[in-house]
C-alpha cells in the first residue's frame, strides 16, 4: 500500500454561478463595520520573506512588513476567495494559463483556458482547454460576476483592443489587514522542509508540474503510441494523455514532523539521485498554538446572507480547517480564525450620518451555528446553486482534520513503478481491458480510466490520479469525513 498524495481536487460544476451585483444586494439587509480576529497556527506556519541558500542547506525567512514578521492580508484573502471560489462554483481566478510543451521532450502542452495547438514528428493534436472558459474571469456584457468577485472585488486584464478604465475593476467590498506576529511566537532552526539541490529548471520539490501526458492533473481522453529514443535507443511508450483538470486544488492536513522525515534521506523512503540531492530549507515559523496579533476583516454594505457566507467561510465548521503559506504538501499552514470582536451596523445606503457600530458578537456566533445546515443556509438565500453542496463535500474531505495526525500524505516517490516508471507500449497492449482496443491512439472515456488505470497497477502506480488516491492508505478514513 501506499500513502495518499498530499493535495486533491474539488471538481468543477457544470458551469459558474454568476448574478449582477443588484442580484447580489438583495440577499438580505447590507452590513458595514468589521470583525476583529487572531490567527491560531494548528502546525508551523511559513510565509515566504527571503531566502539566504548555502552550501549544505537553505534558509527560508518569514515575511515581514515595516520590519514585522507577519501573514499578509493577500495570503489571507487569497486562502477564503479560494474556499469561496470551490464553495459556490466562482470563476477561476487564480491559474496558470499556459503550460507549454517544452523542446526536445515528449510530454503534450496545454493551456487552462483556451486550446493548444501540439505539433511535431510524433504529435499532431490540439488540446482542448483544462478548464472550460465559462471559469474564466471576464467582462460581461450583462454584467455578472461570481460571489468571490462580488466580495472581494475584481481586476480583469484586457485582452486585445482598448476596454474603458471602469470595466477592468470591480472594488472590493470585503478588505483584509496584515496579521502581524510577535517575533516572541516565532522559532527559527526547527523546521524544514525537503527539496533537491540545484534543481534551478524545475519548480521546487513538490511544486506543480502539471502535463498532459499522463492522469495525473488531468482526466483521462487518450492513450497514445509514442517511438522515444533513449539510452538503449528508439522504443515504443505509451502515454496517457489527458484532457481536463481534476478540479480546483486543496492541501490535506498531517502532521509536518512525520511527513518531512519520511523524506529524509536516513529513512530509505525517497530515493535521491547524485545529481539532484537532498537539500533541506530551514523555516522560521509561527510556532504551532501560537497566535497572530488581532487583525480586522472589513465589510462595506455587504447584504446580510453574504456576511453569514464569509463567517462561515472563516470558521467553516466544527472540523474543517484552512491552510496557507508555504509548505502546505508536508503539513505546515494549518491555521484557524478566532473571533475576538464584530462591531457592525445596518447601512442602508441613505446620505445621512451613519449609525453607531454596535457589538454583534452574539449575531456572528449564531452565524457559525449554521455551518453547514441546508435547510437553515436555504432559509437565508444561501441555496444551490448558490452553494455547491457537492464542492462542499470534497472540501471536507480535503480540508477535514479527523483523524488527521494518524494519516501521512506524500508524494509518489521517483522510483520504479511510480513516476519513475515508463509503460513500454507493448505492456500495455498485454494489460489492455477487452473493451478497449490497444491502438495507436486509444480513446479513454468516464470510467474506462480506471479500468486501464486497475490493469497498469502493478506496472506503474500513479497514471490515474483518483484510483491512486481511493487505493491509498487511510482512504476509508478521509472519505468518511463530513461537515
């Protein structure tokens, strides 16, 4: 058996929820004011600042603003609008656009949004996009937007041809301030995490490298004969190819000191070639059950069921958790949000003199009482599809912290029959299931996947993303959590 992959993927619905933003401002009275809270790190948490490299190992510092270690407020916006994004099918606001196919190498580009155009010897295909373009974020001629942007505001950049000032921004009704740390809760030459040395083409150890050539981020279309030279000359390879994104991507939560000493090199778990050696990063963190100093989460006119959406977004329940910073695939980033304070008012828009915020502490925990109770979530406007109760499923999956000190999630290693492995054609014509033909191009559709993905099993392990996870260690477990 093996352990579970450190990240998974909220699917996409079938299209985005979008509403005008006079839609949105009948969702109940508008609210103005802000709420008062302090960061708890559940594990270490590291927020990049700079990093000093040496010979034996690196150093990682936190951020810091004016001189003061501290999460920045687009750290934390950016960790709720992705939350929010999944949890009410928004746009994608966050992607990569492109990932091209790199010269001299057999593996298949593709782009998020649009198709791509492969070309070559061996390769004549045009890929369709990862994501379909509803996702993408843009300006509308009847002028909808998603929950996020409604929220938290929008900039869209043109594309092609001049587009007036105005409709490249939406303003944000819902700011988030730095949290700042006191240098007393953090510790430096404690944790670390692994990565290669001299690994300066490649993202860092863990860090995305999507490719069409195999199920791994994307779902199965194809499986393709390619002829590749290598050291023992010219051989035929199967390459599963895919097409669309899994869906939006989420770190699981475990413990950081189990998970990077699985990676150490004393363990024997991961292998480490002489031209890419270990080479660990040492963090300075918020120590674990430290807290950030009080921050303020500010709300201008937001109707009343969009406010209980963002505090539910906060704190979403009894065992979901959020995670930041960098770090998150060996456990560091697990954090939570206390509420110290909510001073808000009803503010209707009128030119008068505002009233006076008032102490809503009592409103807000009522709030929190409702995570996630559909018929009580219905009653306030939040309904599907407004929310996406089967996003929200996954996200508990994902994001749940049961039983999460007793699970370890890491990275298939670079070893035979894992990403290591490649699968000689001819292997797979042995293996091929009797309802798919081995062809030079074999169509793959809905749950032929892992069919093919069952049969290469022993073969290579991680062709197939979803059967690699639903057979790895502690999988009863993780799809067994709720909200």
């Amino acid at each position: 058996m093996h352990n579970p992959n450190p990240f998974d993927f909220v699917p996409f619905a079938d299209k985005p929820f979008l509403q005008t933003p006079e839609e949105y401002d009948k969702l109940g009275e508008p609210l103005s004011g802000y709420l008062e809270l302090k960061l708890k790190a559940l594990t270490p948490v590291h927020i990049v600042g700079y990093q000093q490299p040496a010979a034996r190992e690196g150093h990682s510092f936190m951020y810091r603003q004016d001189g003061r270690a501290c999460i920045p407020a687009a750290t934390i916006r950016g960790c709720l609008r992705a939350f929010l994004e999944a949890l009410t099918s928004g746009w994608v606001s966050q992607a990569t656009a492109e990932y091209p196919k790199v010269y001299r190498k057999r593996h298949v580009g593709f782009r998020t949004f649009e198709p791509f155009p492969n070309r070559g010897k061996s390769m004549d295909r045009t890929s369709p996009p990862a994501v379909n373009p509803d996702f993408k974020p843009t300006i509308r001629a009847d002028h909808k937007i998603d929950v996020a942007s409604y929220l938290f505001g929008m900039v869209i950049e043109p594309e092609g041809g001049q587009v007036v000032h105005e409709a490249l921004a939406r303003k944000a009704k819902v700011w988030v301030e730095d949290a700042f740390v006191d240098d007393a809760a953090l510790i430096k030459d404690k944790h670390w995490v692994p990565d290669l040395k001299h690994a300066t083409q490649d993202a860092f150890m863990g860090g995305a490298k999507p490719s069409a050539s195999n199920w791994w981020y994307l779902q199965p279309a194809e499986i393709w004969r390619r002829n590749v030279r290598t050291h023992v000359g010219s051989q035929a390879l199967a390459e599963f190819v895919g097409e669309k994104f899994w869906g939006r991507k989420f770190y699981y939560h475990q413990d950081p000191e189990r998970c990077r000493e699985y990676y150490h090199p004393q363990s024997r778990n991961w292998n480490y070639s002489p031209d890419r050696p270990f080479y660990p990063i040492q963090l300075e963190c918020l120590e674990q059950d430290n807290f950030s100093e009080t921050f303020r989460i500010y709300l201008d006119k937001v109707p009343e069921s969009l406010a209980t959406l963002l505090v539910l977004c906060l704190l979403p329940g009894a065992s979901i958790r959020h995670k930041l910073g960098y770090g998150k695939s060996y456990g560091y980033g697990s954090i939570e949000f206390g509420l110290q304070a909510a001073r808000l008012r009803y503010d209707d828009g009128e030119p008068r003199l505002p009233a006076l915020l008032q102490d809503h502490v009592s409103k807000v925990q009522e709030w929190f009482a409702l995570a996630w109770h559909r018929e009580n979530l219905t009653a306030l406007g939040l309904h599907n599809p407004i929310l996406d109760w089967q996003a929200l499923t996954s996200l508990a999956r994902v994001l749940g912290r049961q039983d999460f000190d007793k699970l370890l999630f890491t990275y298939p290693p670079f070893t035979k029959k894992n990403f290591m492995q490649p699968v000689l054609f001819e292997e797979w014509e042995d293996h091929a299931p009797n309802e798919i033909q081995a062809s030079q191009r074999s169509k793959v559709t809905g749950p032929q996947g892992r069919v093919v993905a069952a049969s290469m099993f022993e073969i290579k392990r991680p062709i197939h993303f979803r059967y690699y996870q639903e057979n790895a260690l502690g999988w009863n477990v993780i799809e067994n959590r709720k909200t």
